[in-house]
C-alpha cells in the first residue's frame, strides 16, 4: 500500500479507502470485521461509512478498536433521514447531522469522525444553520474535516466557497474536463480529493468500451460512423476496448491504477464484500501500469469526447 497526503490536513491516507454500507453487515458483524481486519493488514488506514446507521458504526468501531486512533481516517456520509434506504427523505437540518454524529460516536467508540461528507446537497439544501452546526462540531472535536460528496454542478459551487476540506468526486478514465477542472479547483483550495466511480458500468466489457459514446444511427440507419469487421486488427481503435485486452490487466485493475497515478487525488473508494476481492484492489497501488497505457487511455479519452462533440 502507498499513501499521500490528505490534502492540507497534515494526515497520510492510503492510496484505499474501503467504502463500507449495510451490505457489508448483512452476511453478520464477523464477516464484516474479518473484512476489516483483512484491508488493515493491507495497509488500508482509510474507511467510509456510507451512512449513519448505527449497526454500521457499530461494527466499524469494533473492529477499528485494536488500531491507535491516530493512525486512521475514518469518514461518516450525511443527508439521509434512514441510512439503510437511499430513497428516503434526505435531511441536512442541523438537528439531523447533529444526532447522526453524535449517535454514530456513541456506538462505535471512535472517539471522533475524521471526515463529514455531506451527500450530494442539492444547491438549496444545506441552510447556514446546518454548516453553523458542522463547525460547532468541529470546534468540539467530534469531526475534524468537512467534506462534500457528489457529481452534480453544485458540486463547484461547494469548492469555491471554501467552507469544506474535503471533495468526494467521481474520477475515471473518461472523465469529462468539468470533472477534471473540479478536481484542480478543489486541489488548488488545498482540498482533500477523494474519488469514487473509478470503474464506470460503461467500461465494465469490452463492447460497451468499445461502443462507448458511439454515435447515434439516424432515422433510416444511416450515420453513426464507419464500421470494422469483427476481426479486423484495427478494430477497437481509438476506443477503450484495450482496457479488456491488455496482458497480466483486467479493465478494473487498470480503471483503478490510472486514477491513483493523478497526483491530485488523494485516495479511491473502493468496495469489497469479500476478502479475495479486497485483497487484489489492495495490490494496484504497488504495480507499474504498463508503458504506453497512459497514452492509450488519452487517445481514447479524446476520441470519445471528439464523437460526442
């Protein structure tokens, strides 16, 4: 495992951060701790949890407890009413994210949050009240960072203000020049990135990254550009088909090194139910991508954004 600064915070986060949710704890609390004790013998000091339901914090808490305080980041999202159902009403009144600390504190023994991300507030959604609160919870010691975590526009918005330490953004090997120039406003405000979607369902076989942002036929089936046999050497060309061809790679593998190798991002959420899965993301951080692949990932990053054009 390798790890970075997390941005002016004066704290060292893995190139990781395990992203835990309550599907972590539905197979029972000794499997999720086994997780957890498996990603701390990986290196991984960093971990999310993706909402504030107490049975999470729970087991998190428990299982971080063998570990100094210290030497851990660990994140808490906020904005939902019910943490273990996404579609419920979202609430980011002081009172909400106020209980939402408090009680995951409590339960889990953590001593304090590290990062507060706020989920995706919507451009009216978080009153002056709320960010009041979230200072007030700072100065106490309860959380030490604030943090938000989305994709919208707003998003922008939330950097410029310069109220927050921390951005969860998503980041791949797609990602628009909107995402990119977010990411290096927050970078130049001294946030803190953490990227999520590294490896977009749009990527996840080799006919979608080949077809990806493929122009549209017209009416008649006409239009959408010129087409290569099957096994034509060419075709796939320009694409992000050789995410699925590259040797000694799978396209995950790659998806997730290209975004560690951005020096702006501090770390990646990743998720894992299994302790097989988690420890082959835990060894990305430690292999070299191929040479040439750096290239080949902007070629094809440029060609998808000249055909959406």
């Amino acid at each position: 495992m390798r790890y970075r600064p997390f941005g002016s915070t004066g704290a060292a986060i893995s190139n990781i951060t395990l992203s835990l949710g309550i599907d972590a704890v539905s197979r029972g609390p000794e499997a999720a701790a086994e997780l957890i004790y498996a990603a701390l013998e990986a290196g991984i000091n960093s971990y999310r949890l993706e909402s504030a339901d107490p049975v999470l914090a729970e087991v998190v808490g428990h299982a971080l407890s063998s570990v100094e305080r210290k030497l851990l980041i660990v994140s808490l999202t906020l904005g939902r009413r019910d943490g273990r159902r996404q579609d419920m009403d979202r609430d980011f009144s002081a009172e909400a994210i106020t209980h939402a600390i408090d009680r995951a504190l409590h339960v889990s023994g953590l001593g304090w949050i590290d990062v507060a991300l706020l989920e995706r507030p919507g451009e009216h959604e978080l009153p002056q009240s709320s960010l009041n609160a979230l200072k007030a919870l700072r100065r106490t010691q309860r959380v030490r960072f604030l943090g938000v975590f989305g994709d919208d526009e707003v998003m922008d918005a939330y950097v410029s203000t310069g109220a927050f330490d921390v951005i969860a953004t998503p980041s791949n090997v797609n990602s628009s020049w909107k995402v990119r120039a977010r990411i290096r406003a927050a970078q130049e405000q001294d946030m803190a990135v953490m990227a999520y979607d590294y490896f977009p369902e749009a990527l996840n076989s080799r006919k979608k990254a080949t077809t990806l942002n493929e122009p549209k036929k017209g009416l008649f089936g006409f239009g959408g550009g010129p087409k290569r046999a099957k096994d034509d050497p060419l075709a796939g060309a320009g694409t992000f088909a050789f995410l699925h061809e590259t040797p000694h790679w799978d396209a995950e593998s790659i998806c997730l090194a290209h975004v560690m190798n951005d020096p702006a991002v501090a770390t990646v959420l990743v998720q894992a139910r299994d302790i097989p899965r988690l420890e082959a993301l835990s060894k990305i951080p430690d292999r070299d991508m191929p040479p040439g692949l750096s290239a080949q990932i902007e070629m094809a990053r440029v060609g998808a954004a000249n055909k959406v054009a």
